[in-house]
C-alpha cells in the first residue's frame, strides 16, 4: 500500500490533538489526525467545568450547543461540614458537554485544512526520512514532524527519548450523572476528607436545579463504593435518584513531564502532563501549551526547521506562560496531599475567621490557582497556622 506524505502528523484527537492541528493546518500546514475511537469525544473522561476566560484562551466561544449549564460560584466542606463559598458577580465557568466541545474542535480544525481519521490507531511509529507511522496495523503516512496528543498514557511516546508520566503518580477518577436530586444550579461543591476521597476531593457540578455530574478521585481502587457512600451521604438513601452515564479515567496532578519537545517531536495535553495539579483540569492549560505547539510546528514545516535546537521555542513560550503557575501549583497539592482532616478543619476555621473566602472571590483565578491562592495567603500569613512539616516544604521543595 503506498504511503501517504504530510507536513504534520497528530496522534490524538482530543481538546489539545485538535487545537494543535487547528493552529498549524490555519497556518498552511498540511495535517492528519489520528484517533482510535470512532467518535470524536467518546469515551467522556472529563467532569466539563471550564471557565470562561479559559474557553476564550483556547479560541472557543463562550457559547454554542456545548454549554450545559452556567456557573458563578463554588461552595468548599471541610472533613467536619465546615463550608465557604466562593463567588463572582457574574457568570464565571460554564460546564460543558465534551462530547460537543470536542466535535467543535473537530470541527474548526477541518475548516483549517485538517485531515481527521477515525478508527485508526497508531500502533507504531519510526524514523525514515519523517516519521513512518503505523496505523491498523500497516504503515499509512510519513510525516516530517510528530504531535503527541494521546493523553495521560501514551503508548507511542514510550518509543521515543522522550519521558512519560509515571503511571503510580496518576488518581483514579470515577463519575457518574445523577437525577432526581436538588442543588444549587449556579454553584458547584467540593467535598473534601480522607473518608470521601484519600488525597484529593469529591465534586457536584450541577447540569440544573434537578441533574448533577458527581466525581472523586484518589488512588483507592474501590472508587465505586466511595462515590456511592459519598451520593448516599450528600443526597441521602432516595428511591428518586437515578444514575446514568458512567465514566471513569486518570486524573493528573504531577504536572509537567521533563521535557516536551524533541527532534522532530511535540508533545502536547495529558501526554505531557499539562494538567492543573490542584484540580487535576487538563481542558484549558493543555489546549494553551496546544496552541503554541500547532503554531511552532507550522513554522517548523515551513522552514525546515525541525530539530529540538528549534522546537525547544514551544517549550519555552509554554513555561513563559504558565511555568510559573506549574511551580507553585505543584507545591499546593504536594501540602494539600500531606493534610490530615484536621489539619483541613483548622485551615477552613481560619479561612472563614479573617474572610479570605472573599478575598478569594475578588481576586481569585479559577485557572491560575496556584498563583491566586499564594498571593492570598501570603497577605493573610495563613503558612503560620500550618503544621512545621509543611512549613519546610515550602521553603525547599
């Protein structure tokens, strides 16, 4: 069979698979997408809460048949059922059907010039003049530059120089849609407490007053039993209750892999690690790194310019964006994870005491965390109320 020739090839067809394929084909690169599945945005692994500014970061409008409902706050509980709620004035994120987000993406990289191909999984790839890949099993295209975008277990990535997550440092995430409940339709809820979710938190995003997309994550495998116990605490043991829409998938919060670029070579999304560490959200920190990789690689193409000497520019512009929330997002979930419940008892008590909550709310960035929550505390001094132990990680981790 003969092999096809293109500029750009990415393995992925997810959020960041898309963005990048979008930006470079925009620029006049000629691209292929590969996706396994043979649904753009099937399976589901994603909870959908994007912000706005986020959406718009990413080049998608905060409107369309994606949007399922609108958010302006988040209300926190303590192990012990202490809360504070976090607000704007306005609508702040949306939560979003992925399905059709996706599609929509799909969609925009076609117009560029895109060439998707579903049912095709990439089961091998090597260098002859450009990347060879194989695809179902025979080899179907030669590329001169490689896109990584399969997500948080890239399995192509392991045939290169490049390093992968380490699977042990992934969270186990399991959700379920659920109906037949009341919530509040404009605020969504993290619970936190090593009885609901050891090492990370348990989440309610309303779809509407009556329907919710319920999760939580930690490294326990009974992560069924945990979400159950957890609805059955929220919600209360009610025959109303319907469950429907099962998902299940990794969440990262290790942050970055070492090194995203190598001759010839991008890697982009959870494949890099490109995921809030505090929230475990790939969507809109994946879709930016995403965007530079699509337009570095275009120019790449353009200028036969494709060893690492050249490409390690997406790497820089990448961490000139967003290292620094990387950094001190990584250093939260290293404390938030050494907690105990009354550690997070206490912080709660302080939080609601001197009113940082609000002071969240006026200057808080529901993306940039890492950096709201240091430039808050540090105002408040709260570092003083934590235990010594997590006092010397922050000073040299």
């Amino acid at each position: 069979m003969c092999v096809e020739e293109s500029d750009i090839a990415v393995i992925g067809a997810g959020p960041a698979g898309l963005i990048a394929a979008r930006e470079a084909s925009l620029r006049g690169a000629d691209v292929f997408v590969f996706e396994e599945h043979n649904e753009i945005g099937l399976p589901c692994h994603c909870a959908g809460l994007l912000s706005i500014e986020g959406l718009r970061s990413i080049g998608v409008p905060p409107y369309g048949a994606y949007v399922q409902n609108k958010i302006r706050g988040a209300r926190f509980f303590s192990p012990s059922n202490l809360s504070f709620t976090i607000e704007g004035k306005k609508v702040l994120a949306y939560v979003v059907d992925r399905h059709i987000l996706d599609y929509f993406l799909a969609e925009q990289a076609l117009k560029g010039g895109s060439r998707i191909k579903l049912s095709s999984r990439v089961q091998s790839v090597k260098y002859n003049r450009g990347w060879i890949l194989n695809v179902n099993g025979h080899d179907y295209l030669r590329a001169k530059l490689l896109i990584d975008a399969e997500g948080a277990l890239p399995k192509i990535l392991k045939a290169t120089p490049l390093k992968v997550l380490d699977k042990n440092n992934l969270l186990n995430g399991f959700q379920v849609d659920i109906s037949g409940v009341k919530v509040d339709p404009e605020h969504v809820e993290v619970h936190l407490g090593r009885e609901i979710a050891p090492g990370f938190f348990a989440w309610i995003i309303p779809l509407n007053d009556e329907e919710a997309r319920v999760g939580l994550a930690c490294k326990s495998p009974d992560l069924k039993n945990l979400l159950f116990k957890f609805i059955e605490k929220r919600f209360g043991d009610s025959e109303r209750i319907s469950m429907h829409s099962f998902h299940s998938g990794f969440i990262i919060t290790c942050g970055p892999i070492e090194k995203t670029y190598s001759d010839r070579l991008l890697v982009v999304g959870d494949a890099a690690g490109q995921v809030k560490p505090i929230s475990g959200g790939g969507v809109i920190f994946g879709g930016i790194c995403a965007s530079i990789a699509g337009r570095v690689a275009s120019k790449a193409v353009k200028h036969d310019m494709l060893e690492e000497k050249f490409l390690k520019a997406y790497e820089n512009e990448w961490k000139a964006r967003l290292g620094r929330e990387f950094k001190i997002a990584l250093l939260a979930r290293r404390i938030l994870n050494r907690l105990s419940d009354r550690d997070i008892d206490k912080i709660f008590s302080i939080i609601l005491k001197e009113g940082i909550h609000n002071e969240i709310s006026a200057e808080g960035d529901m993306d940039f965390q890492g950096t709201s929550i240091l430039k808050i505390m540090g105002k408040r001094r709260i570092l003083r109320f934590l235990p010594a132990i997590l006092k010397v990680a922050l000073i040299f981790k």
